[in-house]
C-alpha cells in the first residue's frame, strides 16, 4: 500500500493508517523539515518527499506526481489524498 498525502491535514491522517504496516508514505515537499522526515524514517517509516511543491488544487500536477509514485511502486494500492 501507498499513502500519497499533499498537505499536512492529510499527512496526518495517512501517519496514522501507515502506523504499525507496511505502507510508503510521499509527502508533498514543505510538509516536514528534514529533521522530522529523518525522525519518522528512524521510527521505521518509509517517507518519500516529493522534490518539489505541487499545488494540491491543480489537478494535472497531482496526477502528474501520481505517475511518478506508481512508477516506483508499480501494482500496488495507492490512497491520494485530494483536495476540492
């Protein structure tokens, strides 16, 4: 399973289903500061952050990002948080 999550809202309540399993979690880039990405990662997570900042309310740039995930988790269940 993966967690893509765009803002901190989402992030949260993804940290909470990824917790105890075995789901990466994506992060829109600004969410967390490298210290707390390297927290999280420490605690067993496995964390991608996003190299840039995509606009959670530009459609094309999610499923823009949404490819690159899938290209490297390909066949797997991916939960995206969107934002209307």
């Amino acid at each position: 399973m993966v967690l893509f999550a765009l803002t901190k809202n989402g992030f949260v309540e993804m940290l909470d289903l990824a917790r105890g399993g075995k789901a990466a979690i994506w992060i829109n880039r600004g969410l967390m500061d490298e210290s707390a990405i390297q927290r999280l990662r420490a605690e067993g997570f496995d964390l991608t952050d996003f190299v840039h900042w995509i606009d959670p309310l530009d459609e094309s740039a999610v499923d823009e990002a949404v490819e690159t995930v899938k290209e490297h988790h390909p066949g797997q269940v991916l939960y995206i948080e969107r934002v209307k």
